[in-house]
C-alpha cells in the first residue's frame, strides 16, 4: 500500500518502509521522526524526516509536501518491482545490492 502524507507524518525512529521508483526498490529506516519544517501560504505543511538505506546505510534526507505528495518520495509497505535473475527465478532486488 502506497503511503499519503498522513501516513509520511506519522513515521517513526527505526520504522521500516520502501521508497520505489523508475523500477528500483530501497528499503529505509527512519533515522529521525518527521518535524514540520514550513507551513505555506495556502495552509499546506512540508515535513522533513531522515532515515538510512538499509543496505548500504547512506543516510537520506526527505521532504514531503501536503497535497503534493506525487512530487515526493514513493513510499510503500512492499517493495513494487521485480526482477530477473539469470536462472529464471524473480526477486526483490533493494537499490544497493550487488
């Protein structure tokens, strides 16, 4: 299930989700809890929050803005894509693994 912004704001320190994109999958830990970082003229809210690849343990900044979401970062309870390997078989590959 794809997160909206309620769901972004609601993350919390060492929670698990999967960021998918142009047929990658990235499985992050949140690092540090999503903050308000703006309120908008238009009465919209940007939250800012930090988290961590799990496979190579980079750290990632996002931003996320209310009723914009389409614009931010992908986020989902699963992984989304699939993909081949050499000897038939489909898996979940997560950005960073060889």
């Amino acid at each position: 299930m794809s997160y909206d912004f309620d769901r972004m704001r609601a993350l919390c320190v060492e929670e698990e989700y999967f960021e998918c994109e142009m047929g990658m999958n990235l499985k992050a830990r949140v690092t540090k809890a999503p903050v308000l970082k703006a309120e908008l003229m238009d009465g919209k809210q940007q939250i800012e929050w930090e988290a961590v690849n799990t496979v190579t343990l980079e750290p990632i900044h996002y931003l996320a803005t209310e009723g914009l979401t389409h614009y931010g970062p992908h986020l989902y309870d699963a992984p989304q894509y699939l993909s081949f390997k050499g000897d038939g078989t489909f898996y979940h590959r997560l950005l960073g693994e060889e």
